[in-house]
C-alpha cells in the first residue's frame, strides 16, 4: 500500500437528544469488517437492534461504537459528503 497524506475530518454533534453510532458490519466470519452506516440511538443496545434492522439480520458481525469515539481522516483532495475537503459545507449547501 503506498504512503498517502491524510487529514482528520472534524465530528459534528448530529443529534442533541440521542447518541450517534458508527456500525461495522462482518458478511461472513472470514470477511473483513467494514463500515456500513450510522444509527442514532440512546445506547449501544438499542444501536445494535436498529443496525441490525437495518443493514441485515443475516450478519455474522455488527459491531457499533460511539460515533464521538471513531475519528475520521481522509486523504488529502478528496471531497467529503458536505461537499468540501474540510467537511464544512460547500457555498449554498445547507446542513440538515
């Protein structure tokens, strides 16, 4: 794998009355883990149960961690879903 600059993204607080949780989910026990989405929920149980829902019943692995918990870079140049490198919103893109 070659050396590639990265940036950390600065998290956002989405939600004010629950927490958010990044899901990982695992196909298979052999498969690797990867990031699927997101849940907000008001615990790790209740995560689980709606990522479960959610992204597949039929998941050997769905792993949730607080979202304030994983940090997110990226490499350097790449836009990010806010529309600019530094995750702020882009000129007229509003936030929801």
């Amino acid at each position: 794998m070659d050396e590639t600059d990265r940036r950390r993204i600065d998290a956002r607080s989405r939600s004010a009355t629950s927490g958010e949780w990044e899901v990982f989910v695992r196909e298979t026990t052999e498969a690797a883990l990867r990031h699927v989405g997101s849940v907000t929920a008001p615990n790790a149980d209740v995560a689980h149960e709606q990522a479960t829902r959610l992204f597949g019943a039929e998941l050997a692995d769905v792993w949730v961690a607080p979202a304030t918990a994983v940090t997110r870079f990226v490499a350097d140049g790449v836009e990010t879903e806010a529309g600019t490198e530094d995750g702020a919103p882009a000129a007229g893109v509003e936030e929801s």
